[in-house]
C-alpha cells in the first residue's frame, strides 16, 4: 500500500502507469480545470501484463471525466437503454395492442378456450407470464451488458 | 353481519404484526437500521416485503369488486399494477439503487443538484402520501364496520395506533419483516377459502346462476362509452405510475446493490403475478352466486361475502375470519409503507429545517406520529367523500409527475431542475386538478369530463413534453456534475470507479451522537475529499443554498473500503 503523493518505484513493478497514480488526488479538483490539460507521462517501468495497464487508465478516464471516459459510459447507458427499450416495445405490441385488437375484431370475445373467452386468459395467464418471462430476459440481459462493460474495463 | 371470529382474528393480525415488528427490533440496532434496515436484506425476503406492502386493499378487496361488478375490462387493473413493476425493473430498478437515494426527493436533488427541485418533489412526495393513506384508512374503517357493525372510527384508529406501534421502535427492520409477513398472510388468506369456495361450487348441483355471467357488457371487452380512451389512460397510468410511487421507491433501498434490486424485482413480479390471479376468481365466483351485492352497491364486499352465500356455520365464519384477517393485513401494510415514507421525508425535509439539528431518530418518529395524526382527521373530514377512485388517480398522479422525472434523469443527461420542476407542476396541476373534480362530483359532460375521470393518457404524455421542452431551453442551467451522477448510476457497483459523494444517510448519521467514519483515510477518500470540497464553493447557483449532503468531510463517500481501489 503506498501513498498516492509519493509513488514509490514499487508500485511500478505492479504495471500501473506512474500518470494514475500521479493523476489520481487532481481527479476530482480536476472538474473546474480542463481535463484535456492533463499531461500524458510516459511508461517507463516495465510492465506486467499489458491488460492491467489498460484496467487503471480507462477507469481512471472515467473518474477523469474526459471524453473517452464519457464515451464508455455512454456506450454503458446505451446498451441498457436499447434494452429497457426493446422490453417496452415487446410489451406495446402485445398487451399494448390488446384493446385496440379487441375494437378491430370485436369476434375474439367469442372464442373460447377450455370454457374460458379468450379475452379473460389474455388479459390474466397469459398476461402474467409474459411479464414474469420479460423480466427474466430483462435481468438477464442486463447482467450480461454490465458484465461486458466490466470485461472491457479490465481489458479481457 | 356480527361476527365474534373475525373481531378475533383482526385482533390475532394485529398482536402477530406487533410480534413479528419486536422480533425485528432486536435486528435493528443502529441508525442505518432504523432507516434502511443496513440495506442488508435479501432479495427474497425483500420481495416479500415489496409484494406485501403493494397489495394494498385496493387489490385485496377492490379488485374482486370491480371485476364482479364490471367485468373483463377491470382485468386491466391487476395487469397494470404487475406490469408497472415490470416497467420499474427496466428503466428504473438498479439505478435508482445505485444512486444511493433513500426518498424520491433524494433522488431529486442528486440528480438535479437543485433545493428547490428536493423541495418541490418532498410536497408532491406528502400529497401522493396522503392522497393514498386516506382511502386506506377509510377502507379500514368500512372493512369493520361490515363484519362488526363498530362505527367507522374504531377501524381507522386501530389501523393508525397498530402502524405507529410498528414503525416507532423499529423502524425499517421491523418493517421490512412485518410486510413480507403479510404479504404470506394475505395469499394464505386468499387461497384458503378459494378451495372451499371451488369445491362447493363445484358440488352444487344444477347450473350456477349463469344468466348473470353470460351477459355481453361484463364478459366482452369495451362495451362502454369512450372505453378505448379509459382503457388506454388507465394502461398509462398504472404501467408508468407504479415507479412514481413513494412507498415502493423506499423499498428499493433495502436492496444490497443495483443487481439484487433487478432480481429483487423480477421476485415481486412472481409474487404479484401468483396474488392477482386469485382476486380475479373471486370475482368470478362472486358473478355466479353473489351477483346481487352489485345492485346493492356493495359489490367491494364480495371477497368478505363468499363464504357465507356458500356455506353456513362455522366454516362459513371461520373463511370469513381468514379473509378479513387478510383485508385487515392489507390495510396494515400498506398504510405502513406510505407512513415511513411520508414521515421520512417530513422529517428530513420540512422538520428539520425549522428546528434545526435535533435528534434523528427523534424526530422521524415525531414525524411518524404527526403524518399519521393529519391522516386520521382528514380522514374523519372526508367522510362521504367517495375516495376509492382516489387510489386509482394516484397512480394517474405518480406517472405524470415522479414517472418522467425518473425516466429522463436517469436516461436524459439534458434534465435540467427547472425542466423538471415545469413539468412536475404541469402533469402534477392536470392530475390533481382531475383528483379534486372526480373526487368533489364536479361533474362535467363531454370529453373534458372524460379526461378528468381518467386523466393519465394527457397528463403524462404533456408532462414530458414540459421537461423535455424546457430543459432545452435552459440548457445553460444543467446540472454540474451530471457525468459523474451518470457513472453512479449506471456502472456496477463491482467496478471501482468514482461515484461522487452525494450520501443522504449522512444527514442521519450526522444527527445522530457517536459518528465513526468506517473507512480509514486514504487516498481515495482524500480524492472525494476535495472533489466534494470543490463542489461546496461552485454548487447552489440558484438560491445560493448548498447540498446539504454534498460538503466536505464525506469520509464515507461511495468507494465503499471493499470496492476501493488499492493504490
């Protein structure tokens, strides 16, 4: 564990680039600054594994606020965004389209399934699993985006 | 209707409520406890805890009711009510967790980094809050009355006493178990009497009265006048109102991270989904043998009714015992949920601002006793005022104003406060404006008429529009930090990132006596240290007020000592 005012040469060894550790107590005073001020400092220690490297700079871009980190973010949000989007547009084009479905063919209500009209088991099982099986596929999805955003991050 | 079990076993709902709440309280020790139960508890039991304080009456009595009386196009209303969770899994669920807010004005002011913005969601916060408590209360009331003949107030005053003795000592914890307790109590209570109910339904013999059933208006969908626009506005108000909602946006915050809020979620999805399917056969049942009750106007009764048209004698009481216990739950819990979340933003927003640092604790149960005091009498004022379509407008309320605010912060980075604020006021005036008017019999003929009874469909759509449009316009005025609330809200938390340092528990915890930072100084507190500091000198452009939760000395800022990066 070192302190991050005086990098010590150990902490090379572990691959971090000396612009992280420099960079990090100015990340958050650095919001009124310019952030593309921040000097680029040269690696010159050798390195580990070229993967840890990239881990601590594109975080570091994010704590950073500079436009690459805002792009990673963005991406983040996006993907989930598309998601929560394609859920909402599956569910308006079932249930959603339910009543108008039942103006236009107003003969559904005389089709029965197993004694039941059909319009009760929509709008009840069928309803239901639907929105249980969306949620489903929702967290799943979900899960795997932000996996994915973490594997980037970590460089894997 | 005098019925010495059912007064019996209300009396068993309340002592085991009081029991299961004690039993919390000896989980709930500390300040964070008392608030947000360590927001330690597990997605399933969390599920429960959600699903029972959902269920209000309005879904365990008022469902069967309209069904038995309206027929297929109240199907709706369970629908809506399950998939407005679904709607809150996806765009809501894991960032609003995230964000670490605790009430919706939290949010507000996290996002929007205004005090103006907090203040006016915290009024909306109490207004939704009490629009809901009333009828509960009412409900209560009229539940006893029919199964006892007690006057109104016996039951609205042991619903007020039993929920302030649960929230008063324990607070969340208790809470938390209280509910998932009832939600239990209330599927048993419903499932029971249906086996009962289906067999002897089943052993009657010759044909039930079918001529009731078989009738167009109330097996066909949209027979009635405008009933495509109703349906519609109904369908908006319920799927986009339940994340508006601020009892259920308290619940979120018991979640341990943002992935167990989502499975949290997907849980009460399950558990709404195998509740609702019950009310709908009651009211089904309630069709073939009971269809009277709805010429009598008394249509919201017929869950209690069934077993007595069905059987006689003890079975017949002893149903009707379970099932009032249930409805007795029902009223318990939800009443609960509002009251903590209701007193937790009076006490943060409107109590301490006028006395100044006082104790934490103290002052929330203070605001416990007062939000449930003003609840009870205006209560009392309001009755005759037939309030049961109140619980339905407020979801109209909810999705034209918390609903937006949500969606775009969270989504929108150009969510400027005043954008918020403009449309709050507007989708908020148009909703409450139907509220009052449906509410008072203002009655009106026409179209207009029609939005007002359900005024969803042009509320929120107008809403929107006003935040977007005048967030535009005030561009200049965006929030200062919003990139970095953007990163809080969305990046797992398993990623070590810098998240800013808003933190709302450290308005309690700073009231509070002993004040132990839980992670040592480090460079990484140093970090927020200053960003926190540098934003005390440039926030509060508006009314020169600073976040309260944003200056410096933030030692427990959100790289928890877990997550923090090691260097």
């Amino acid at each position: 564990m070192t302190s991050s005012e005086a990098p010590e040469p150990g902490a090379d060894a572990r691959g971090r680039m000396p612009s992280a550790e420099a960079g990090r107590p100015r990340a958050g005073a650095g919001v009124a600054g310019d952030p593309r001020s921040r000097t680029r400092v040269r690696v010159t220690s050798p390195r580990t594994s070229a993967a840890r490297t990239r881990s601590v700079s594109i975080a570091s871009e994010i704590d950073e606020q500079t436009r690459l980190g805002e792009v990673y973010i963005t991406s983040l949000m996006r993907s989930q965004l598309r998601l929560a989007l394609t859920v909402l547009v599956i569910l308006a084009s079932t249930l959603g389209l339910l009543p108008l479905a039942f103006r236009a063919v107003p003969a559904i209500a005389d089709i029965d399934l197993l004694g039941v009209p059909l319009p009760w088991v929509l709008l009840t099982v069928v309803a239901f699993v639907e929105i249980i099986g969306l949620g489903w596929f929702y967290v799943r999805q979900s899960e795997r985006n932000e996996d994915d955003f973490s594997d980037l991050l970590e460089g894997r | 209707m005098s019925n010495a079990a059912s007064i019996v076993a209300v009396v068993l709902v309340s002592i085991a409520s009081l029991a299961v709440g004690a039993f919390g309280l000896r989980l709930s020790r500390t300040m964070s406890d008392f608030y947000v139960a360590s927001r330690g508890v597990g997605p399933v039991l969390n599920a429960s805890a959600i699903s029972g304080e959902y269920l209000s009456a309005a879904s365990f009595l008022g469902v069967a009711g309209l069904i038995l009386a309206r027929g297929v196009d109240m199907l709706w209303l369970p629908v809506g009510w399950t998939a407005g969770y679904l709607l809150l899994l996806v765009f809501v669920a894991a960032p609003l967790r995230r964000s670490g807010a605790y009430t919706l004005p939290d949010f507000a002011q996290l996002r929007l980094e205004s005090v103006v913005a907090r203040r006016a969601s915290s009024l909306l916060v109490v207004a939704i809050g009490l629009l809901y408590l009333i009828p509960q209360f009412q409900g209560a009331g009229l539940t006893l009355r029919t199964l006892t003949g007690a006057p109104s107030w016996v039951g609205q005053l042991a619903v007020a006493v039993v929920v302030c003795l649960n929230v008063l000592p324990g607070g969340m914890r208790s809470v938390t178990l209280v509910q998932a307790f009832h939600y239990w109590l209330k599927l048993l209570a419903l499932l029971t009497p249906l086996f009962f109910l289906l067999g002897a339904l089943g052993g009657r013999s010759g044909d039930p009265d079918v001529g009731a059933v078989f009738v167009a208006d109330w097996v066909e969908p949209l027979r009635g006048d405008h009933a495509l626009y109703l349906t519609y506005s109904l369908v908006l108000a319920t799927f986009f109102g339940t994340m508006g909602l601020p009892h259920v946006v308290v619940r979120f915050y018991t979640n341990r991270d943002g992935r167990a809020a989502r499975r949290a979620t997907l849980a009460v999805l399950v558990l709404l989904s195998g509740f609702y399917l019950l009310p709908v056969l009651y009211g089904v049942i309630g069709r073939y043998v009971a269809s009277d009750l709805v010429a009598a106007g008394r249509a919201d009764s017929v869950v209690l009714e069934l077993p007595s048209r069905l059987f006689d004698g003890p079975v017949a009481e002893g149903l009707t015992a379970l099932l009032a216990a249930g409805a007795f739950a029902a009223f318990l819990s939800t009443s609960t949920g509002l009251v903590v979340s209701v007193a937790g933003v009076v006490s943060q927003d409107l109590v301490r601002w006028g006395a100044g640092h006082r104790q934490g604790i103290r002052t929330f149960r203070l605001s416990t006793v007062a939000v449930v005091a003003v609840s009870l009498l205006l209560t009392i004022v309001s009755a005759g005022v037939p309030v049961a379509h109140a619980v339905e407008l407020t979801f109209a309320v909810a999705a034209s104003t918390f609903c937006p605010m949500l969606l775009l912060g969270i989504w929108w980075r150009g969510l400027t406060a005043r954008g918020a604020i403009a449309g709050m006021v507007v989708g908020g005036g148009l909703s409450m404006g139907a509220v009052v008017s449906t509410t008072f019999g203002i009655a009106t003929g026409g179209w207009f008429g029609v939005v007002m009874t359900q005024p969803a469909a042009v509320s929120v759509p107008l809403s929107f529009a006003t935040m977007v449009l005048v967030s535009v316009a005030t561009r200049a005025s965006a929030p200062e930090h919003v990139a970095r609330t953007m990163v809080r809200l969305h990046a797992p938390e398993h990623i070590d990132l810098n998240r800013g340092s808003f933190h709302p528990e450290r308005w309690y915890r700073r009231a509070s006596a002993p004040v132990s930072p839980v992670s040592p100084v480090s460079p990484v507190t140093h970090v927020n240290q200053s960003s926190a500091a540098n934003g005390a000198t440039t926030e509060g452009t508006d009314s020169g007020t600073q976040h309260t939760a944003y200056d410096s000395g933030d030692t427990t800022a959100r790289r928890s000592q877990p997550t923090a990066r090691r260097d």
